[in-house]
C-alpha cells in the first residue's frame, strides 16, 4: 500500500493535480487499485454547478485513472527517468456524478505494452457502483 507521501515521490503531480490519496495495490504490469476522497475542499468543489451541487468533471476522473496507471508501468520502463503521461483517450463513459463525501476506489488493467506504451482498461466506482470507465493510452516521457 502507498499512502500519499510514498505516492508525491513516484509523481510529479502536485496540488491541485495530484489525485489519488492511496494505492491500495499493485500488480506490476498487470493491474492497480487506488482511492481517492472527494471532499468540499478540493479545489474542483469551489464552483458550484446546477443545483448549487459540486459535480466532478469527467476530465478529472479520466486523470485519476491515468495517475494510478503510472503505477502499473513505472516498474516496465527501462529509463527511470520517464514518467508515463496521458497520450490518448478511447471509450469514455460517465454514469452518475461525484460528490464530495464520496470515496472512489479506481481500479485499472494494462492491456497491452510495447516500446513505453500502456493501452489500459479502467473505472471509478463507488460503493461498488460504476461511475465512470475508459480506454487510454500512456507514455513514457523524459521527465524535465
């Protein structure tokens, strides 16, 4: 298990954009389980949408994903100094809004990799519920 601190030394992210809280597990090159906390602080929660309600945007949830899928490839890579980033985005589907007191729990699933690329499957769900899930692509960069 990684908590936030194990996770700000694997990732480049920072407030406001680091957005998982805890990997709770790793299958190199296979699969990850991570949990993020919505709460009415995040930064995202501060514009109020529709009803006065704080709605996650689908972006967002598309970037959590590929946050914890870095986990996945970190071990693959040959160069450690690469970061995988979000190259490419496929089969998005949303199914119901995030609100703060919500706990994700984000799960993906490495298809396929080949020369610093991850296709991945994943999802977001809440109490066993599915929010959201999408197809995307990862890539090893040189970190600057």
């Amino acid at each position: 298990m990684l908590d936030i601190n194990n996770i700000k030394d694997l990732l480049p992210h920072r407030f406001p954009f680091l957005l998982i809280d805890q990997v709770i597990e790793i299958e190199t090159g296979k699969r990850a389980v991570g949990i993020k906390n919505i709460t009415v602080n995040d930064y995202y929660c501060q514009q109020q949408y529709f009803n006065g309600d704080c709605l996650i945007p689908g972006s967002l949830q598309i970037e959590i994903m590929a946050q914890l899928a870095a986990f996945v490839t970190m071990e693959l890579a040959q160069d450690k100094n690469n970061v995988p980033l979000f190259a490419a985005l496929d089969k998005a589907r949303f199914r119901r809004a995030i609100q703060p007191g919500d706990q994700l729990r984000i799960e993906v699933e490495l298809l396929k990799y080949k020369a610093k690329t991850g296709k991945f499957k994943g999802k977001v769900l809440i109490d066993d519920e599915l929010v959201s899930e999408a197809q995307f692509i990862c890539m090893a960069v040189p970190q600057t």
